[in-house]
C-alpha cells in the first residue's frame, strides 16, 4: 500500500514564514531515531542528513547525528569540524559516546567515525550492535538521532537501519540509484522485517520528475514486496548547495533562501508531523533498546 504526503508548500521554492515556529512550539517526546539510506554511493546520503539536522536544530529541536560509515566518515568534513576521537575510541573503550560529541552548528552534536580507518571499516556485526548498545548509557538522549550509513547493501548498513524507528531512502534520477534502492528495500524488508521507507527523491529538476522516481520505486515494490512506501519531499538541483559543501557547511544555515533548502526544510516539518513510530520487534537490536527513551533536555 502506498500514497504520497502532499508536499508542505505548494512549490519547493517556498516555505510558510511561520514553519520554524510551528517546529519550536510542538511538545517534547522521546528520541526518534532516523537512519538515512540509499544503496547507491553518490546519491547524497551525508548531505541530506546535515542539512536536515540542521534545519530541525535551528528550528529548535535537539538534534545529533551518527556518522555510520565507518572508515569513510565525512559528516565532520561536511560541517568544517575537527574531530579528536571517533568511534574506534568508542570501541576500544578508552572514551565514552558522550566523550564523542562534537558540537556543531546551531546546537547539533556530532558523532564521528575514523576516515581512513581500515580497521573501523572491517568490523563485524557485534561491534556494530555494540555501537548502537552505546545510546542506551546516553544520559541526556536528544529528540532526533539522525543516522547516515554507507553506501550498499552490506550488514552494517542494514544493522544500522533495521535499529532506527524510521528509514528515509535517499534516491535520485539514475538506473543504479533506483536498483540499489530496490535491492536495500529487498533485503531490509526480507532478513530485517523493516516495512516502511520514507522517499526523498534528490537532485531533481522538478516535483514531476521527483514524484516519477517514487511511483517507479514503489510499483516494482507493491509488485514483489510486502512493503509500505510513502513520498516525504524533494530537494531540487541547487549551485548553491554545491557552494555550501565546498564551503563545509550546511546549505539551510548559509543560503536558507535557496531551492535546496527550501526542500530541507520542508523535509524537516514533514518529519516533525510523523505519528509516533512502531517500535523495532523485540527479536532485533534497537538504538535506546527499543524503550521510550524521552529526550531530557540537553
């Protein structure tokens, strides 16, 4: 079963003035864990989870993302942070999470992994269950854990994502991208029990073309999966965020007027709108051990 949230503004180049307000204004809750996917490398994984971190933080929630690539990390490189420890740390235990926490832009905090690591890059999956396991020690949890994980359909990308409360697939106008996507949905779905994908359709010219790439993914989906899929925006072709990148910094904090973050911020109030999440099955790990972890303020 599929359908397609209606975009928050009629044009991806608008925004409601009073959207960050609105964000501001809603009531706490308890952490909401969001891994962001997408199979294929090169489809804008990082870049999505910065910049929609940052547009949740300056709207007022408290927001920490989670570099998941581990041995190719590059969310400190995107936000222009430099980092004196990261996960290896995590896991050798010469530090603690909260010892990892990079302070970011705007209130967001950032945990790093090694770039250039090659022993981060080859562990196995009970290091992985070890990292998601450090989140149940946090002591102030923040409201979003944003979750960017590497490209393919490997173990530890799959841990990572079956661990969250919700996946948003990152996909873009490419034969590989929509396959790669397909085949992550596939395995997820199958050896994970995930259900349910939120769609970001990236670098598109238009909401038509945007709109094109859902209903190809989610038709071969409804066709031979026992999944849900809905559309939850666009983030158009914008010079600017490519400037933002060179310049290490998030598009919605250097050019919140431009077309790219005008889509992350809608992005970030569509996501703030969801419903409470089902929690991951008691037979797989879960960030915060699939408890209601309330986020206490930081």
């Amino acid at each position: 079963m599929n359908r397609i949230f209606p975009l928050l503004a009629a044009h991806q180049d608008q925004v409601h003035p009073d959207q960050a307000a609105g964000l501001r204004e809603r009531p706490r809750r308890r952490c909401r864990t969001i891994t962001v996917a997408g199979g294929k490398g090169g489809v804008g994984k990082s870049t999505v989870t910065v910049n929609l971190g940052m547009a949740l933080s300056m709207a007022g929630r408290e927001v920490m993302l989670l570099d998941a690539d581990m041995g190719m990390a590059n969310l400190d490189v995107l936000l222009g942070l430099t980092p004196s420890r990261h996960i290896g740390h995590l896991l050798d235990g010469s530090c603690g999470l909260e010892d990892l926490l990079l302070p970011g832009p705007h209130g967001l905090k950032v945990i790093p992994a090694g770039s250039g690591a090659r022993r981060l890059a080859q562990l196995g999956n009970g290091e992985h269950a070890a990292v998601i396991r450090a989140f149940d020690e946090l002591v102030h949890p923040p409201e979003y854990l944003l979750v960017d994980t590497a490209a393919g359909v490997s173990d530890n990308v799959a841990l990572f994502a079956a661990a969250a409360d919700d996946v948003i697939l990152v996909v873009c106008d490419e034969p590989a991208s929509m396959t790669d996507a397909y085949a992550l949905i596939k395995v997820l779905s199958r050896d994970f029990g995930v259900r349910r994908y939120h769609v970001l359709a990236n670098m598109v010219r238009h909401a038509g073309e945007a709109r094109q790439l859902y209903t190809k993914l989610a038709r071969v989906s409804d066709r031979f999966l026992d999944v849900t899929l809905d559309f939850v925006g666009m983030v158009p072709h914008d010079e600017q965020l490519r400037q933002a990148i060179r310049r290490q910094s998030a598009v919605v904090d250097t050019a919140p007027g431009s077309r790219s973050a005008q889509g992350f911020k809608q992005l970030a109030g569509a996501v703030d709108t969801w419903g409470e999440p089902e929690r991951p099955s008691h037979d797989r790990i879960a960030f915060f051990g699939g408890q209601a972890a309330l986020a206490t303020g930081w």
